[in-house]
C-alpha cells in the first residue's frame, strides 16, 4: 500500500496520525552550514515572513476535538525559533562535540502536540565546517523528505546570482511506453509474468521480515525495546559526485546502487572489526522509497494544488534489502558489493510487493538493523538572506532502528550522515569503516597519478597507495599480481587448463612470445597536418612533403612532453653530482657559450647513434643495415631512452656496409641540423598555447669504436689510433 495523505490543510491523514502518535514519532533535522554568521533579529523575520507562507501546516496543529482535522492558531515565534546558549572561547574541535551533543538532545526531545510541530535552532558558534549552523526540525507527519526539502528550497536562492533559480539533478525515468508498443506479445507476457512471480515471492519475505522474523542481533543492532528513545549521535563524511560516477559508469550502475554498496561494504568491514562471526550474520536494510512519479523538485505551490505531479506529503514505501555477506577475499573486489547491490535493486524494481507491505511501519523499522534514504540537493551554492551555505545534511530521528544513514548531494558532493545509537554504535569508527570502504572501491578506479611527473608528491603518493593495496592484497607476498584485465583473464585460463600447460601468466609475457614470432606491432609517425605517413619513401625524411611541417614538432603537441622537455631545467636535481647529460662540463659548455641558445629550455639537445645490423641476426649473410637515430637529452632520465622519443632519422641499407663513406648518406640530416642550429624552426607549444622559435644542437655521437671510426672518418685500428674526448 503506498503511503500518502490528502494534499487539503485540514484532514490529516492515517499515515499522518501513526507517524505522530505514541507508537512512533519520526522527525526530519536538517542541517544547514553557514560560511558567516546569521542575526537572530533577521532569521526570527524570515521565518516570519518566509517561512510561515511556504506551507499552512506550518500554522497548523490537530484538532482537539477530531483527531482526523488541523486547525491553523497563531504561531508563538519565540516557542519555536531558539537560540542556545554557547559558551566563548573553545577550540573548533570543542565546538563540534557540543553541537553533536546538541543535535542528540534536541533528536529525544518530542515536539509538543499543542502547537505546530517544527522547531529552528541557531548555534552561533563556530565549528570546524562552519561560522554557525542552522538546525531545522520538522515532524514528518508534515511530509516526508521530499516535501520538506521542496519547502526548505523555497527559503533559499542562488549565493552568486539570486535572481536565477536553483538548479536541481535531473531523475531520468524510464519509458516504458516504446518498449511495450515494439515488443512481441511474448515479451509483454513473459515481462508481466516475470513481474508478478518477482513480486509474490518479494512480497512473502517482506511481509515476514515486517511481522514476525528480525534480524540477528550483531555490533549495528540491539534488539532492544524502546531504542527510539535513547540518545543518538550523528557523523557525517563527504564524498566526490565524480568519483562516484566513475564507479558507475564501472559497473553500469545507478548512483543509488553505488553508494548503497559502499555503505553495505563499510558496514560490514565494521560489524567483522567488532565482532569477527558478525560479518556474515542476518542483516536487513530498510531503503525509503518515494513513489512518486518526479523528474525534479516542483515549487511548494504547485506540490499543495490537487492535481500535482508530486504532491505534498507523505508518498513513500520500505524497499528490504539484504545486507551482502562479507568474505575473506572482499579487497580483491570491493566493486562486488555494488554489483550484488545493483542487483538486488533490480530485482525490487521489478516487483510492486514494496507498495503492498508499508502498513507496517513500526514493526517493520524495528525488526531490520539500518535505515537508508537519500534527497537530491542544489548543484549550485545556495544562500539564506546574502548569506551561503557551506554545507547541508540531514538526519532521521526517532526511528525504532539504531542505526540510520541519509545521503543528500549538493554542489556535486555527497554528504553522507550517520545516525547511531549512543553507546551502543561507535558513530566515528562507523564513519572510519565507511570511508575506508569508499577509498578502497575508488583506489581500484583512480589511475591519474600515473600520467603525474615522476618526482611530483602526486606520483610518489599514488606509487606508494598502489604498492600498500597491491602488497596488502596479494597472496605472495614476494610478488604482485598485476590487476590488469588482460592479466587476470590469462589467470583464470592457466587455471582452467592442464597444470602444463605453456600459456603466459601474464600480458608482459605474452607480448615477449609475440615478439620474437615477428609478431609485435609497429608504430608510424604522421604528419601533425595529417598529410603523409613517415613510411615507405617518407620514412627517413625528418619534415613533411607536402606543408613542410617539421617532424620534431610532434614532441610539442602533447603539454605533458613539452613540460617534460624542460625537466633538466626545472626540476633536475643541483647538487654537483652527474645525475643528468645537464650536469655534464659538455652541456655547461654550450651553456657558457652560446648563452642565446640556453635561455629557451625547450631548444633540443641531441646525440647521434649509428651501427650496422646484419638482417635476420645472421652473420654469414654480407646484407647490413645502419640505422642513424637521434636521441634527446632534454627528458628526465627514464624518458630518454623510451622508443617514442627516440628518432630514426635515416636507415642505410645495402649489399655492404658504408664504411667511412657514411658522410654521404648524412648529408640530409646534417643540413637538417645545420638549419636547426643556425635559424630554426617555428614550433607550436600545446602547454603554454604559443608558437616559438625551435633550435638543436648535436651534442654527443653513440656508437662502438668501429662506427666511431667510420662516422669520425678516422682511423681506429693499429697504431694510428685517433680519440676524440668530447
């Protein structure tokens, strides 16, 4: 049965009445973070002015005579707006354990039937999150979440520009309209069998977890009578909107179904941290659904007309889902909790027992161990009267549970808020678990140190996470398995096949066997205007046929070469030792030089390598090739000897080798050089977006003493030996 209530002021409806009877008493607080500090005399005017106009149930209270009617009185301001007293001169940290003690006193205190059932308490202190903090307490014999956070919305504007309206998340619904219209007979058939078998068995099992069956006893859950009425502490943690949509778009998930798995996850890492034999006990999740039909928060107005498409009230339903057992091999795949949860929301989706078991309302919270329910907040900062919120969350009290999580995003966070049994749930080490489940799900999706600069804090820092959760995580603990999937599934076929078998263990492996069949790949320049491929005939040529563009000038369209190109002088290391080809009396020299070259870091520093190779490794056959690669000296040291920075500016091939005529065949790129180190070339930077004038210079040949001989034209051999010492 759906739960809601006439939208009319005056009757109040059964839902209404149970929720604000003696049997349960359920309570919204929701908590607004303010970057200044709020003037009492001007929050008692708006809530005059502002407040008591959004809604006439504000103004409202039950009629003594019929239980089933409201009656507007005159609201006494001064019995419902308060402002504690706090005392001066305590650290932030101090602060925040008196507003935690402050929210579990006013969570077990019960509004007073005789006036309407809503209070807003002001602390002026200043916390570690925020210059003070707004407290709204709202019963939810009002309206549930929804229609409170349309009512709160009506009070707020936009920090940077109020005259435009707040920008809530879109919720994208299904249509299911197209699918029937194009589907067979057979499927509308099997889809409406499907659904009502998911929802016989669905409804079975809820209708006994609402009655008779409870959950085991465990660290999250005490069983005990009356834990509505014992004091609460609250936690609250903030996670990214992005990095919970990574995870998402990961599992092919909804966000719903993310961080319900992560709170499942942190839940149970706590409940084993307690108590070992807990991790796998019986425990039920209560999710608050709101049934109804919404694309997005509608204006107060429009909520109280009777014909709303999100009406006012309370339009909610109890979604059961069983909290996944916790095994020993969880931080193998922690994403396993999100999928399982996925799944088991699938599976709700597909059944309507959720409409058919919400009359039990009590014995329904009290024989599960959590409650969850989430709202869709601002995307933008909202602000009260010129004055910003910080920070907004809100917590559930009263509840027969003890605990409670409420999720609500705002400004692309998501502030999760935890409501536990004081004394019996340790709310900080809850918290602790939770994030801990959150950093251990994302760690395995976050690869964006990778592409840091080595020496950067980030690089380091995310070297030293994945070593941690590699090392932690593997079974050997003198060797790391590599977590990528291609490695993974050349695991799971080695253990398919015969113990034998001669399958590489891993992609490193299998791209060496691949290699050495001649079946490795092979990387080709092109030109940046897309004009030719540096193949063929163009394979040797160093600029472009066809528009004349330089083939250095590929290094300078990626910003992360670029910034590397100037690593030997930026970042190097100047402590008179040889770490680098910069630290060389070489590289000084031309410093002290040619002092015009040296003031643009990004000008090329170049060495020349040269051998000959007898084609197919066989020495018998008198066919050789020289290749002539150039070798740049401006990257870091593990960067200067990758093959994507390394340019083979000719190959000289033939019958025999070219000996000391090799001169010939350098006349290309000597000229290359040549215009290189006298004029130049005009190169675009992609990191500081600007063209500049490029320059190299040649500054060291590599070779073994035969070549050196023969690029030198010197002699290398008997007693007229000649050295150069560069």
């Amino acid at each position: 049965m759906e739960l809601k209530e006439e939208e009319e002021s005056e009757p109040v409806s059964p839902t209404a009445q149970y929720l604000s009877s003696s049997t349960l008493s359920l309570c919204i607080l929701a908590i607004l973070e303010f970057e200044q500090v709020l003037d009492d005399s001007l929050l008692m005017q708006l809530v005059k002015d502002v407040f008591l106009s959004i809604s006439p149930r504000f103004s409202s209270v039950r009629d003594e005579n019929g239980a089933k009617q409201r009656k507007r009185v005159e609201v006494k301001l001064i019995n419902h707006v308060k402002f504690p007293f706090c005392p001066s001169g305590l650290s932030p940290e101090s602060y925040d354990k008196y507003l935690g003690d402050y929210i579990s006193e006013i969570g077990m205190q019960q509004l007073p039937q005789s006036q309407p059932l809503w209070e807003i308490h002001l602390i002026r202190s200043p916390t570690s999150h925020a210059a003070c903090t707004l407290i709204f307490k709202l019963h939810h014999s009002l309206g549930d979440g929804f229609s409170l956070m349309g009512a709160l919305l009506s009070c707020l504007q936009r920090a940077d520009d109020p005259s435009l309206p707040l920008t809530l998340p879109s919720v994208f619904l299904p249509s299911t309209a197209k699918d029937e219209s194009n589907g067979s007979i057979f499927t509308r058939v099997l889809k409406i069998f499907s659904t009502v078998s998911d929802t016989v068995l669905d409804f079975c099992w809820n209708f006994v977890k609402s009655t008779t069956a409870e959950d085991d006893q465990t660290p999250i859950r005490s069983g005990d009578d009356r834990v509505e009425f014992r004091p609460v502490r609250v936690a609250t943690m903030t996670f990214s909107l992005d990095h919970v949509k990574q995870i998402k778009t990961k599992v092919v998930a909804t966000i719903n179904d993310v961080v319900t798995g992560i709170i499942f996850l942190g839940t149970r890492l706590y409940m084993q941290e307690l108590r070992h034999d807990s991790s796998n006990a019986k425990s039920t999740a209560l999710i608050l659904l709101n049934t109804r039909v919404f694309r997005s928060y509608e204006s107060v107005k429009d909520m109280l007309k009777h014909d709303a498409n999100a009406p006012w009230g309370n339009y909610f339903a109890f979604l059961h889902m069983s909290i996944p057992e916790l095994t020993d091999d969880w931080s193998s795949n922690p994403l396993d909790f999100v999928v399982k949860a996925r799944q088991i929301m699938n599976f709700k989706k597909n059944s309507l027992a959720v409409y058919l078991t919400a009359r039990y309302i009590h014995s329904t919270l009290k024989n599960t161990s959590m409650g969850m329910t989430n709202l869709i907040g601002p995307v933008e900062k909202m602000a009260l009267a010129n004055h910003p919120v910080k920070g907004l969350y809100f917590a559930v009290v009263g509840a027969p549970q003890s605990l409670s999580v409420t999720i609500i995003s705002y400004m692309e966070k998501l502030r999760v808020s935890v409501v536990a049994e004081d004394g019996f749930i340790d709310s900080q080490k809850l918290k602790s678990c939770v994030e801990h489940a959150f950093e251990v799900t994302i760690h395995i999706m976050d690869k964006t140190w990778i592409f840091c600069d080595r020496l950067s804090d980030v690089y380091s820092d995310g070297v030293d996470d994945f070593l941690e959760f590699a090392i932690l995580n593997s079974e050997n603990r003198m060797s790391i398995r590599c977590p990528c999937t291609s490695c993974v599934l050349l695991e799971v076929f080695n253990e398919i096949l015969p113990n034998d078998n001669s399958l590489p263990k891993s992609m490193y492996k299998a791209k060496k066997t691949m290699k050495l069949l001649g079946l490795d790949y092979e990387k080709i320049h092109a030109c940046r205007n897309d004009c030719i491929l540096y193949r063929n005939e163009f394979k040797n040529l160093s600029e472009c046929p066809r528009c004349g563009a330089s083939r250095l000038k590929r290094m300078f369209q990626s910003p992360q070469t670029v910034e590397n190109l100037k690593w030997h002088e930026n970042k190097r290391i100047r402590n008179g030792k040889l770490h680098h080809p910069a630290d060389s009396p070489a590289w000084q020299l031309i410093d002290k030089k040619w002092p015009d070259f040296s003031q643009e870091p990004r000008n090329l520093r170049l060495a020349l390598s040269s051998n000959g190779i007898n084609s197919h490794s066989t020495l018998s056959t008198t066919y050789s090739y020289w290749p002539v690669t150039l070798i740049t000296y401006n990257l870091p040291p593990w960067l200067c000897m990758k093959r994507k920075f390394m340019m083979l500016s000719l190959l000289i091939s033939g019958p025999k080798q070219p000996g000391n005529d090799i001169d010939v065949y350098l006349v290309p790129l000597i000229a290359d050089l040549k215009t290189l180190w006298d004029v130049g070339v005009d190169v675009f930077d992609a990191y500081r977006k600007q063209t500049f004038n490029l320059r190299a210079v040649l500054m060291w040949t590599i070779s073994d003493f035969l070549a050196y001989g023969n690029l030198f034209g010197c002699t290398v051999k008997e007693s007229m030996v000649v050295q150069f010492v560069g």
